[in-house]
C-alpha cells in the first residue's frame, strides 16, 4: 500500500512539474506564434491575405527574343579539299558556286587634258561540284571569265577571256598527304587581237580564238596539303597538250608549234603547283599560286613558270575589289616575260555548300594552277 502511494505521488509531481514553463520557454512560443500569424491565410476572413513572395530560378526558362540572329556563313571560296575530306558529315555531295560582275567607268567633259569615255566589264564565275566517301574524292571545276572595254572612237575591246574545266581524283595516304590524278583543260571564247599592231582589227588580224591554242594537262602525283590555305602538288608524271586548230595560226613558233602545218603539240614532263592564302586583313585576302613545269624531251632546263596572284577586298556580302597579276614564262612560245594586270570593283554572290558542308575544314588534291 505504501509503494502504491509513493508511485502516485511521485507520477503527480513530474506531470506538475513538466506542465509549469520557464520565462525563455514563454518567449519562444510567443515569436513562433507571431511568424504563423504573419504568414498564414485567416480561413474566417480572406479580407486581406498575406501572400508570401516566391523567387524564380531562370536556369531553364526559355528567352524568346526580338531579333533573331543568324550566324554568318563563310563566303571565301575554298582553295584546296582540307575541309571537305577532314568534314565528319555523312553528305557525300557538295556544291559551290561563286559569281562576279565587276564594272569600270570614265567619262569626260571638256577637259583641258584630254581623254576617251570608256566602260569596261568584267564577269567572271566559279562553280565546284564534288564528291567525297570515305578516303576517296572527286571534284569537278568549272570556271568562266570573259570582260571588254568600250571607248569612244575605237571598237569593243577584249580584256579577259577564259575556259577552265578541271576534274580531280584524289586518295588519301596519310596525314595531309594524298595520291591524286585528274585533267585540266584550258582555252578562250572569242578570237584575239593585237591591239597595238592592229588598232581596228578585222576577223583576219585575230591572233588566237577558241582552241587556238587549247591546253589540256593530264597528270598523276602526291599532294601535300596541311591546312585550307596551303598546298603543295608534285606530279613527276604529267602530260601537256597544246592545240591549235586554226590553220591560219598553225605556223612553226607560235604557242610552241614545231612546224607549219602542225595542229596539236606533246609534252612530257614534271608538273609543280604550290598555293598560298593569305589573310592581309579581316575581308581582304591574297591568293598565290605558283605553277613550275619542264619537259623531260626537249630541254628541261628550260622551265615554264606561271604565278597568278588575286588580291580580294569584300566590302560588305554582295560588294567586293578585285585586283589581278598573271605573270608567264615560256621559252617555247616567246623568249619575254607575259604579264596581264586587272583591276575591278563591282558585285559577287555566292551560293552552295560552303557554310554547311565545308565550315569544319575541307581538302582536296588540285593538280594545276586556275585562275
């Protein structure tokens, strides 16, 4: 009995004991009554609610935006295949095109020192389609150019005019280095004249026309190419063929000709092309290409050297400057050095495959200097 009743008490005593709270205790209850009250909606009354704010996190929000941007697509067309064959993509087909209309002009008015109106135009187009599978590419070159220059008081006359077609086959062997054969064929549209000898020519001055002459280069070689803008061509096996199918122009010394009478001329040699592009400024380039061959028959000592330097300024997408310098030696067909010199300003526009296929890195194996 006595056990029972210190049990009670002591059972009394811990329940009174633990029901009396402290002055912190107090305290604290008290502030936590007083957040619930900021922060909770009165379910009596939604008179005035307090809502809480809440922040957003942006991480996977969409922006749309006013303006949209377009990336800009390379327009500069390509050299050598670098791009295309180092390109992972599984399009097998490209295609790129590159179209020219340059415009010269002068006009005068009683002017004390004189002068002719003129108008001059030049046009020049470039298109390429190739293929690529594997180790294997194939490229097919068109290129066109033709311009004129009329003046007051003298007839229409011709400042550029030229047939490019070329196709190439190339195997890759290594790093940067390809096994490639192809041709290139090279002629003019319309006849030619020397002008200084012949101010007001007729049909019968002409001193050249289409397949007089006509050049075709047909060759098998190893091609270095390391990057885009530099390329180097060896081919210790490559034909050259000079055509002269006029027989007014058939005469023994002219483009080569061994004798009167004589309509085509073969040559056995070694052909070596070297490229180089080089980025002066942002839009202006200058593209060099340095063409060596010699007959290993008739005098290899006497070497044919053709450079071809092309200085392109682009203004904005469609204006662009050109200025050109051909330069020539070829003992066979005049014992002086042949320079041609053009400058123009006018349109381009390009089209094709250039800022898709060809914007990782492209190459190529070009056996022969184009203009």
């Amino acid at each position: 009995m006595v056990k029972r009743y210190v049990l009670l008490t002591l059972t009394l005593s811990s329940v009174f004991v633990s029901a009396q709270r402290s002055e912190l205790q107090r305290r604290i209850d008290s502030i936590a009554q007083s957040k619930w009250n900021k922060t909770q909606l009165n379910l009596d009354s939604l008179a005035n609610p307090v809502l809480e704010t809440i922040s957003l996190d942006p991480k996977d929000t969409i922006v749309v935006r006013d303006i949209v941007v377009v990336p800009q697509v390379p327009e500069e067309i390509p050299l050598t295949p670098f791009n295309l064959i180092n390109n992972r993509q599984e399009k097998r087909w490209f295609f790129y095109a590159q179209n020219n209309l340059h415009f010269n002009q002068a006009s005068f008015s009683n002017w004390n020192s004189g002068g002719n109106n003129n108008m001059g135009v030049l046009g020049k187009v470039s298109y390429n389609l190739s293929f690529k599978k594997d180790k294997h590419y194939l490229e097919n070159i068109l290129q066109l150019g033709y311009g004129f220059v009329a003046s007051e008081g003298q007839a229409t006359r011709k400042t550029e005019d030229f047939i490019n077609l070329a196709s190439n086959y190339g195997y890759e062997l290594g790093r940067n280095y390809y096994l490639s054969t192809g041709y290139q064929f090279l002629s003019q549209f319309t006849p030619g004249y020397n002008y200084v000898e012949t101010p007001d020519p007729e049909y019968t001055d002409r001193i050249s026309k289409f397949m007089a002459p006509g050049y075709l280069n047909v060759g098998v070689g190893i091609s270095y190419n390391p990057s885009e803008d530099f390329q180097v061509i060896f081919r210790p096996a490559n034909g050259k063929f000079t055509f002269v199918l006029d027989p007014k122009l058939q005469t023994a010394g002219r483009y080569g000709l061994e004798e009167d009478g004589q309509s085509v001329r073969t040559e056995l040699g070694a052909n070596l092309n070297l490229l180089y592009r080089l980025k002066i400024y942002k839009d202006v380039h200058l593209v060099n290409q340095l063409n060596f061959f010699s007959n290993y028959v008739n005098h290899p000592e006497r070497v044919d050297i053709n450079y071809s330097g092309m200085l392109n300024m682009k203004f904005n997408r469609y204006i662009s400057a050109l200025i050109g310098v051909d330069v020539l030696y070829d003992h066979d067909q005049i014992r002086k050095t042949q320079m041609k010199q053009t400058l123009g300003i006018g349109f381009t526009y390009t089209m094709g495959a250039e800022g898709q296929a060809r914007q990782a890195n492209k190459k190529l194996v070009k056996p022969f200097v184009t203009k």
